[in-house]
C-alpha cells in the first residue's frame, strides 16, 4: 500500500493520486549521497543518525541544504556502496561548519 510522502495518506492504487494533494503528490525533496558499508549499517539501524559531508559551491544538494527550514519536508536518501541498498530519512537539522578552510555539513534524522 503506497502513501503520500506529504499526506501519509493512502494514495489511489490506479491512479496512484492524493486526495488531499487533489491529484499526483508533489516531487519528494531528497538529497542523495553514498555510505561506505560500516557506516550505513550504522545509518540504517539508527545508531548513526547523521551525517557529515564535505559539499562543494554550486551544488544542487548544497543549495537544497542551505535553504532548508525546520517546516519544509526534505529527505535524505543514503545508498550502500556496496549493496546499493537505499533508506530514506527525513532531515530534522542541518548545521554548517568550517574546519581547516573546509566547509562541511552535518544532515541529522
């Protein structure tokens, strides 16, 4: 049974529509990055419930990142490396540091 992202409502099995969106859902806002193994297992169970990345000027998951609010829905798909196994999170912080000239992000869930 597939729900709206947005909703959680049931969606139309053959039209695959939201009632409340009045209509197909909107584009789920995901930002995708890969784990090395340990890690996503660690990821995946709950134990690790972020992330720290290293993003670069100008891109696309930086400038979704960065513009993120607490109210808007943003997921964060993380993909096995090795498996290509995919889970799916809901972003809960974002926060931006710098070390040594590096700016890095941590993406909580």
């Amino acid at each position: 049974m597939e729900t709206c992202w947005k909703h959680g409502r049931v969606v139309d099995v053959i039209t695959g529509s939201c009632l409340e969106c009045g209509g197909l859902p909107p584009e789920k806002p995901i930002v995708r990055f890969k784990s090395w193994p340990g890690y996503f297992l660690k990821e995946k169970s709950g134990i690790k419930s972020n992330t720290v990345r290293r993003l670069l000027h100008g891109e696309e998951r930086l400038k979704k990142l960065k513009s993120w609010r607490e109210s808007d829905p943003l997921f964060v798909e993380i993909e096995n490396l090795e498996t290509m196994e995919r889970i799916q999170r809901r972003v809960k912080d974002v926060s931006f540091f710098e070390f040594e000239h590096i700016e890095l992000c941590i993406i909580s869930w």
